[in-house]
C-alpha cells in the first residue's frame, strides 16, 4: 500500500484511540492521499479489463459426437 494511505490510516487509528473526534489533514496531505487513490483506482480498473480481455480471449471448444447412437 502507498505511503499516504498507510499514513492516513495511522492517523485515524491514533485519533480514534485518543477518543478524538476530528481528524484535520492539510492541503498537501490530502493531495497527497487523493494521488495515492486516484493511482490504485486507476491499476485496479487496468486489472478489471486485462481480466475481461483475457476472458474473453479464451476459445473453448466443444466435441460433440452421436457416438453409436
């Protein structure tokens, strides 16, 4: 996971433990994290249709033959 997330998550985690309410993150910090998802959104949909494309791809044949019938 990328440094941003891990760092957003650490924040909220230590936030909740102190019982805080708010979480308060600056500009940059959230440029920063919406780079971070931004780029794992766009690798995930770049998998989804590499996943689509080799499905599609695939040849399946099919034999069918009366036998002795």
């Amino acid at each position: 996971m990328s440094l941003h997330i891990n760092r957003f998550i650490d924040r909220v985690q230590g936030q909740d433990a102190r019982g805080g309410r708010d979480l308060v993150l600056t500009m940059t910090e959230a440029k920063d994290l919406l780079a971070d998802i931004t780029r794992l959104l766009l690798n995930l949909e770049t998998v989804r249709q590499d996943a689509v494309n080799t499905r599609s791809e695939e040849t399946v044949t099919i034999k069918m033959d009366g036998g002795s019938f």
